[in-house]
C-alpha cells in the first residue's frame, strides 16, 4: 500500500487518517511540538518545526503523496515538498493565509465579502470605522482561528480606546445576517467536483458550536449563488481536495465570510450523514481515486461540538441511541478548546 503524509496533528488530521487507514493507506504525520492527536491513528509520528528542513526532506520522501489539515501551515513548507505530491496545490494556502488577499482574490471572481478595509495603524481603525460604520470586527490577518485575534467595535470610541494588536488587520462591517452556512466541496485531480449539502451552522463567542441539516428555507434559497463562487475558487485554484467556503445567508443573498483550504468542523456531520465523508472524500481526492457520492443519508443531522471539561461528561451522550460520539484524545482540556464533538443522526421522520 501507499503512504499519505499529513501536515498538522489535530482532529481533523486524525479523521483523516482514519479514512485513510479504511482505504488500506498508511499515514504519516509531521507536526511541530504540541499535543498532537493524529499520531493515535497514524502509522507514525513526525514531531519537528515546520522550517526543518531535513526532518521535512525524510518525511517527505516516506510520503506518495502529502496533503495537509491545518491551514497555517507556512506556505514555504508545503512548497518544500516536489510539487506533483503535494495536493491541494500550496497556492490555495497562500491565497487563503492572508484575509485581504482572500477577500480581493474571491472578489475577483465575483464573490461579495463584507465591507472591509485595511487597517495598520489607529488612523487607519479610525478612518475605515468612519468610511464603513459600526458594528464591525477587527481582524488580525493571519493566523486568526475560532475567533482568535478578532475585536469587536461597537462604535468610533470603541475604536479609538483600543490598544491596537501588534499584526496587520482588516476592519469589516459586521454583517446583519439571517443565517451562516458553508459550502463544502471536494474536487478531484481530474477536475470533478461534488458538494456536500449545506448545514446551518450556529457560532458562540466566535467558535463553532454547532451544524444542523437540513439548514431551513433561507438558506437553501442561497446555496446555488454561494456554490457557483466556490466551484469558481476550487477550479481557479487548480484545488484538489475539500475546499469549504464559509459565508452569511442575508437579505441580499450569501456574503462570503471567509475559506479554510481543507476540511472542516462543519462537514463533521458527514460522517455519519452522508454516503460518503469529508474525510475520506479527501483522502479519495488527493490520493487520485474516483470521488464517492456525497449525497445525504438521513433526513436529520445535528452535530455538536464539545469544548474544554464538557468531553468528561460527554459518554453519557451515547445513552441516546442516535447519537454518535466522536473524541480526540486530546490531552489537555482547556477552557473553549474542541475536544470532540457529536452527531446526532435521526434516519426517518418516525424519529
Ligand atoms: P474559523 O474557526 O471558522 O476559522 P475565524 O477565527 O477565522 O474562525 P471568522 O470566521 O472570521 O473567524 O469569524 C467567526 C465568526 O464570527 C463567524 O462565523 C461569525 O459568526 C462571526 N463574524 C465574523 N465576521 C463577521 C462579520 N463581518 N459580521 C458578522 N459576524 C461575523
Ligand atoms: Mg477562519
Ligand atoms: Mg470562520
């Protein structure tokens, strides 16, 4: 069998592997320092800086091909690895890195992100708070997660009493929005693409706290417009792999929030509700296989996810027979930290 080497050691890269271990694949991770839960089901276990260089070459070279789960994974690096084993194409990280460089390249292709502007200096805060209004949030440009590096501003004196952050920003206007959703997709390396149906996705305090399908009426009005501009993104990006565009269901149409070049927590729910998963679509996709049907199998999915201390308690959940627990292992349960999550699968409307 093959080798699928994988960049980063969360969840998702341990979903993963586990797909990947079904299709007879063995796995490789290769993750920095930290408390890493794709190991428990790789073959192996690379612990080393992304800018080592030679633990990188020896990795690489156990790999056919490589692909990653984490999408602050340097661009430098994934660019290290000979281009024809790399998938998706490093491209779709550099695009994506970069908020600014996100929006304008999805505007490009005729998407329609928030009103945002570029922000380095309090002037700049002061000015585009000004031009555009509030409420809006205040974003790092990098490296953002789960809300991380992100300000709320009520109004222009939010504005001026806030210490700036150290990194360069985008201001957005906040976005009224009815409901927010996200279009996953996986796209072959033959160029095929298959979507996911779209979940309504339920956020607390900037974390995703749950997904449930089907999504209601407002937003399955607007999940043809939004896929149009992620097909649109998957063939500009040459993507191969699960591409997941992020948006806001308004009364003027879907907004584009913003893309994770991977997996995501809110395909989670096709594990168990769909033909065929996220994980192992991916895993389909980059290692040159036919794509499988991504078409939903029951007619009501909820996932949740569990944060910090909840994981303790969370076996209990699997008192109800529908639902389906699914736990890192992760190490350390800190406070808001995704420790696992549930689906809850209901197959017919008899429950
Ligand atoms: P992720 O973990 O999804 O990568 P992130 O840290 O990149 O999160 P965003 O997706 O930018 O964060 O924002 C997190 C959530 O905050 C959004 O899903 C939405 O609920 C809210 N949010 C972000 N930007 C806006 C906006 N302009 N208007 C309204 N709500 C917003
Ligand atoms: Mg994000
Ligand atoms: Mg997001």
């Amino acid at each position: 069998g093959s080798t699928i080497g994988i960049l980063g050691g969360g969840q998702l890269g341990r979903m993963m592997a586990t797909s990947a271990a079904q299709l007879g694949y063995r796995c490789v991770s290769y993750a920095p320092e930290g408390d890493n839960v794709s190991g428990a089901v790789s073959e192996d276990f690379i612990t080393a800086d992304w800018d080592d260089a030679s633990a990188l070459a020896a990795f690489a070279d156990r790999c056919d091909v490589v692909t990653w789960e984490f999408e602050n994974v340097p661009v430098t690096t994934a660019r290290a690895i000979q281009q024809a084993k790399i998938f998706p194409d490093p491209l779709a990280l550099e695009t994506a890195q970069d908020r600014l460089n996100e929006k304008r390249f999805v505007e490009g292709l005729g998407g329609r992100p928030a009103a945002y502007a570029k922000v380095d200096t309090s002037q700049d805060l002061e000015a585009a708070v000004d031009r555009l209004g509030a409420p809006g949030i205040l974003k790092t440009r990098r490296d953002g997660y789960d809300g991380k590096g992100q300000w709320r501003i009520g109004s222009l004196r939010d504005a001026e009493g806030l210490r700036m952050p150290e990194a360069a920003c985008i201001y957005e206007a906040f976005v009224e929005f009815e409901a927010e959703f996200s279009v996953i997709l996986v796209r072959s390396r033959e160029g095929e693409i298959r979507f996911w149906d779209s979940a309504r996705n339920v956020h607390e305090g900037g974390i995703l706290s749950a997904s449930y399908y089907p999504a209601g009426e407002a937003i399955a009005a607007q999940v043809g417009e939004a896929r149009e501009l992620a097909r649109k993104v998957a063939d500009a990006l040459k993507y191969v792999g699960v591409l997941t565009l992020e948006f806001f269901a308004t009364r003027d149409g879907p907004i584009f929030n913003e893309m994770a070049p991977r997996v995501h927590n809110s395909g989670h729910w096709t594990i168990e509700g769909a033909a065929t998963s996220q994980f192992e679509n991916h895993i389909r996709a980059v290692a040159g296989l036919p794509l499988g049907d991504t078409r939903t199998t029951a007619a009501a999915v909820e996932m949740r996810n569990i944060l910090g201390a909840d994981i303790d308690s969370a076996h209990a959940k699997l008192g109800d027979a529908r639902v389906h627990l699914h736990d890192y292992g992760k190490a350390e349960a800190s406070e808001g930290r995704k420790m696992g999550h549930m689906t809850l699968v209901t197959l017919d409307t008899r429950g």
